[in-house]
C-alpha cells in the first residue's frame, strides 16, 4: 500500500493490521502476545517458575472522588478483591461501604464504570459504563439508597460533561448524533449536541438544549465538543464548545430556566479566539460564578485569573497574573475560589474571595505537588492529594486556613526509603527542561544504576510526582525512576504546552533526547542500562526518540502509544486531535504529523533496542493497529537480535486498568518482566524472534 500525500509516496506495507476483524489479524495478534509471554516467563536458576508480586494497591485518584454536603462523598476505587472499578459511598463518620459494581455482559465482556456525577440530592449518581475498554458508553442511573440502576442505558455518551439540576430529577448530557456508538468512522465525533434528560423518560424524546440543532447556538463548528454546565446558585447555564482536545473554549450564557423552552435564548459571551480555556488540572473548573462574575482562565503565556461581569461584560478585571508562576487550575467552593499555581516544579495553593483586595497563600504540611478534588460551591475550603517522589499520597481537607489530614481508606506504609532530585537540563537548543530523578537512598555513585526514563509532552499535561505499587517493584529492583517533563506538557504553563506543537513537535523528543543524553553523561545508568517508556502521547514521544537515537536505549516500552499519526484521521478519534497535532488534509500539517510519526520513522537494517508494545485490543482513542503496524516493522526492520514483543488484553482498552484485576495484574506483570529482562538480565534464554 503506497499513498500520495500531497504529491509525496508514502509506503504503509501493513495497512493490513489495521482490519481488526479479519480473523488473521486477530490470529497474528494471539501469536504475538502468547510469543511475549513465553518469552518473559521468569524462571529460577533451578528451571522453576518464579512468581512475581504484584500488590493490589487501592489507589483512590483525586479525579474519581466528588464530596457531598454533610461530610460524605462517592468515589472510584478497585478495592479488596474487586474484579473492576467500583463505586464507593463514605458516610460523614468515614465509614466506606460498596455501592455499586458492575458485573460482566451475559456473554462474558467486562462491563466498567467510564465516569460518574452525582446529583445535588447525593441520592441519584450518573453513572457512564462501557463494555471491554471500548469506550462506547451508556448512561445510567443509580440509586445510591437501593443500590439499583433506575434508568437507562442512554447510548452514544463518551465525555464526562453531565451537569444536574438543582432538584436532581433532570440533568444535561452531550450524545452522539449517531445513536449508535458503536460506529468506528472517522466522522463519529462530529454533529455532537447537548440533551435534557428526565430520569424515567425515554432518552429518544430528550431535547437538544445546546449546539448545532439549536438555532441560538447553531453557528458552532460541526466537529466541535459542546457541554453545558448549570450554575444552580447563579440560575444560569454556560454553553462552551471547543475544537476537539484544544483547551480554548466559546462561551454562551442562557437563563437556567429556559432549557426547558424549544429555543434556548443563548447570549454568546466570547468565541474560542479569546483566550480562555478549560486547564488540563484535576479537579479545575473551566467557568466559576461568584457576585455576578465569572472567573476564567486565561491560557496567554503562562496563564492568568479574568473576571467578567455578566451584566455587562467588557473589559476583563484580571485577578491573579504571576509571570514566575504557572496557573493550572481553578476550584470553586462556598468560601471562595481556590488557585493551584506552579513555580518551577512546586506547586502553591491560593485563596481568592472576590470583593476582597489580593490573593492569600494557603500554608501545606508538604512541599511539592498535588491534586484538587472538583469543587462544591455548598461546601467551604477545597479537598486536594498531595503527591510526591518518594511517600505515598494522602488526603487533605482545607478549611479556614487549616488543613486536616483526611484517611479514606488506610494508607501503607512506605516500605522503602527513597531519594528524589529535581534538576534543569540544557536540550539541543539551549532551553533548560526538568528532569525529576528517584532512586533508592544509599546508592553508591560510583556504580551506575539501571534506570527506567519516561515523559508525555503533549495537550499541556503536567507529569506529576507518583509513588505507588507500580513502581515500588522497580525500586526494589535497584531500578532508578525519572522523567522528562520535555515541552508539550503543562510543567510551566501553556508556553511550555506551545513550544512543541505542530510544527515544533520535534522539540517534545529533542528534549526527551537530552534528557537521556544528560543521564548518561553524569554516570546515573548507561545506555546499556536504560529503558525509555511512554504511554498514549507520551509513546509518540519515546517511539521517536527511539527512532532518531537506537543506540541511546537499551529498551523501550510503548503502552497505547500514538505512533502511526499518518493514519489517525482515519479514526474515530483523528478529528479531535487535530487542534494538537495538526491534520493531513493540510500540506505544512502533513509534513509536520510525518515527522512525528514513529512508524515511518523505522528504517531497514538498524539495530533497534527491545522493545515491548502493550496495548488493549479495543482501544478508542489509540487504535491497536498503531502498536501492531509498528512492532511487525520493527521485527522485519531491526539487525539488534533483540525482541520486539507484544503485551495485549483482548477484554482491555486505552489504559492499563481498563480490565479486570485478573487481566490487569497479568499486563503489568510482563511489563516488570520487561524490565527485569532488560536491565537485570533475568531472563530466559530466547528463541527466534516471531514474525
């Protein structure tokens, strides 16, 4: 298969792995991961199989926790033996008790839960659930008093937009204009509107509220995301629409009441060129209301505070603008808007009551990072995670200046005592990029460590510290942790997003390069003793850093990666992308997406590190075949002798966790094995590789 992009012949000789229901794919796809698996089965000196532990680590994000007046909340865990995702209740005296899990489809596919939002009342929650990481959502309601699904499925919901009514009976919801959610077209995104639905009624009368059918609202681009959001204490909804995964957003104004009249009277505030956007921080909110204002964020160099008056908008109040700080979110509350801001690689927690003169810094019993619960404007103060390099996450509530710890469930210990460095590297250009380094306390410097290096850089995402059971093995292991928070992310603001988009994308693995590069040179691994790993976008960036320096990595593991770019428009989930990466359609665009595509990066005759790709067969956002077509390259193409492996979940989607526990314990154990392989020689001796 040969096609001609803008006059250019490009050679794609395995489009064929991107038909996943021909039944040699799938066959190709089970030979590979049963090969992966024989190949990284740990053995003892003996020949005996040796079993690697993985603990079930009950890690409860930030963004899957929503406080409820009178001190409870509902929230997202894989707890005890939970075979998924389940929903939890906690009462106002802490105790935790289940409320829902979903079981498998009568034909054996694993049912989870995507997202939820619970009503006002705490009673009702909107509960978003998909079969085999798919992604292809419907929605339901729950009961929290009877445990019981009391309406739905709703079908075609892919995004966490949904916003209730004050009385808990009527929520707003954005669907896709196909009923049918299962279509895989490139098309699937586009003609999306935002709906009012009634629990008990049937969702195929529900009324277009907000979007291209409403004619107040119609001049909304056909490819745009519209949401609706309900200010119950203003009487107000916003309507926002943004391009995609760009963060810049329009914005309406309707009176609350009128969503329910057949013409919605919108009143544009500003369209997507004005600068204000939704952050990419847990917890933000992209539109708050306090006094007859609303507080934005302004995205222009490394971010900025606005207020509006509703009233009569003009020129904009700004509230906070720092020049040494980077703004990452905005959290309402009942006692003002709390301020997330970001110097260098600390972050600080600010407090704003609008009519008062300046800003207050809210004082932390930590030093680092951390993430912000989503806000309640009934509730005072902001619950937020801390997170850091070397002690696992634990919960505070702040409150009047003060901030309690808060156990949600029981955090254990440590186990292991660590050392984490920050430092500023020079990249190819001269620009200084963050490098967090974390490695076991005691490391004798004269001796390099075997070391696992990873990043993301992209859509303005900000690689916060982590310390959990996934990487507790590694350090056990004697494996050194660090990341390159390379441009393209969201580390210092969206300048830092900005500097590696499009046309500049090449920076994102330059500065992934360099870091390597930097780690090397001051004796922390070698080349033979390090392992690159990326995820989603984040596999764009290591795939390429591959491609450009084969001889700087002694692995690479590839999870979901976004490595066949070339070919993403013609996926359900290319369109959306556009606003990042940029589109074929256009000559400049398709140059730029071919230089970031690893894929056509592979050449003939090189010797290629080991590699592994993990992948679930249903990924939505990045299609199975971008690992597959890659790999199957990549055999054919490397001289090293070194594997190129495949780690696939038939039942899983974009994420890891995206399956059962069974599955999910099973993916990251080869992953560890991987790395053992790789950087400790643990291994079994290996045959030929499989093709």
């Amino acid at each position: 298969m040969v096609d001609i992009v803008h006059g250019r012949a490009i050679a794609d000789p395995y489009r064929w792995l991107e038909q996943l229901d021909d039944p040699a794919v799938e066959s190709w796809a089970r030979a590979q991961s049963a090969y992966t698996r024989a190949i990284l089965r740990p053995t003892t000196a003996s020949g005996a199989v040796a079993v690697l532990p993985l603990a079930r680590e009950v890690t409860i994000e930030a963004s899957r926790f929503r406080r409820l007046p009178a001190g409870k909340a509902v929230f997202l865990a894989r707890m005890a033996d939970d075979p998924v995702d389940a929903l939890y209740m906690r009462d106002a005296k802490g105790t935790v008790a289940l409320a829902f899990a979903p079981a498998p489809t009568p034909d054996g596919k694993v049912r989870t839960i995507a997202f939820f939002e619970p009503a006002p009342n705490g009673r009702h929650v909107a509960l978003a659930i998909g079969e085999n990481g798919s992604e292809n959502n419907a929605l339901h309601v729950l009961d929290l008093e009877t445990g019981q699904l009391i309406d739905g499925p709703i079908p075609g919901v892919r995004f966490k937009a949904i916003s209730w009514w004050p009385d808990s009976r009527r929520f707003v919801y954005p669907r896709l204009k196909d009923s049918d959610p299962g279509q895989a077209d490139a098309a699937l995104y586009a003609g999306q509107q935002v709906y009012a639905h009634v629990i008990g009624t049937d969702w195929r009368t529900d009324p277009v509220v907000f979007g291209r059918a409403m004619p107040t609202s119609a001049d909304i681009g056909e490819g745009d995301f519209p949401v609706v959001d309900i200010d119950a204490g203003a009487g107000l909804a916003f309507g926002r629409y943004s391009a995609g995964v760009a963060q810049e957003f329009g914005l309406y104004v309707a009176p609350l009441e009128s969503l329910g009249q057949p013409q919605v009277p919108w009143r544009r505030l500003f369209g997507a060129d004005a600068g204000y956007g939704a952050p990419r921080a847990t917890g933000s909110a992209p539109v708050a209301v306090s006094h007859g204002r609303i507080y934005l964020t302004h995205l222009a160099g490394k971010g900025a505070i606005h207020s509006i008056d509703l009233a009569s908008p003009g020129q904009p109040v700004v509230q906070f603008a720092d020049p040494d700080s980077a703004v990452l979110g905005l959290v309402p509350a009942a006692d003002g808007l709390y301020l997330q801001v970001q110097e260098g690689m600390h972050q600080r927690l600010l407090r704003l009551v609008p009519g008062d003169h300046g800003l207050s810094t809210v004082r932390l019993p930590f030093d680092g990072q951390f993430d912000l619960v989503v806000g309640d404007v009934r509730i005072d103060g902001v619950l937020l995670r801390d997170r850091r390099w070397t002690a696992r996450s634990r919960y505070w509530a702040v409150r009047d200046s003060m901030v309690l710890e808060v156990a949600i469930v029981p955090v254990p210990p440590d186990g292991i005592e660590l050392t984490a460095e920050e430092v500023d590297i020079p990249s190819a250009d001269g620009m200084r990029v963050p490098l967090s380094i974390v490695y076991q306390r005691g490391w004798n410097r004269a001796q390099p460590l075997p070391f696992l290096l990873t990043g993301y850089a992209a859509y303005g995402i900000n690689m916060r510290p982590v310390f959990n059971d996934n990487l507790l093995p590694i350090y056990r292991d004697g494996i050194g942790y660090a990341v390159c928070h390379a441009r393209g992310g969201g580390e210092l603001g969206e300048q830092w997003h900005r500097a590696a988009m499009k046309v500049t994308k090449h920076l994102s693995w330059e500065d992934f390069i360099a870091c390597a590069q930097w780690l090397v040179a001051n004796e922390y691994t070698r080349t033979d003793r390090l392992v690159a790993e990326g995820a989603s976008a984040g596999g764009m960036l290591v795939g390429r850093a591959m491609t450009e320096r084969p001889d700087l990595f002694a692995g690479v593991h590839l999870a979901f990666g976004g490595l066949n770019p070339m070919r993403a428009e013609s996926h359900a989930n290319g369109a959306p992308n556009i606003a990042e990466f940029g589109s074929i359609n256009h000559p400049d665009e398709a140059r730029w997406i071919y230089d970031m595509d690893t894929y056509h990066h592979v050449q003939q005759g090189v010797a290629y590190p080991a590699v592994l790709f993990t992948h679930g067969w249903n990924d939505a956002r990045t299609p199975f075949w971008m690992s597959a077509k890659t790999a199957a390259r990549l055999q054919a193409a490397s001289t090293s002798g070194k594997p190129v492996l495949m780690n696939i979940d038939f039942k899983g989607g974009h994420q890891i966790t995206s399956g059962t526990q069974s599955s999910v314990l099973d993916t990251k154990a080869v992953i560890r094995a991987f790395f053992r392989r790789v950087l400790l020689g643990t291994h079994q001796k290996a045959g030929a590789q499989g093709q």
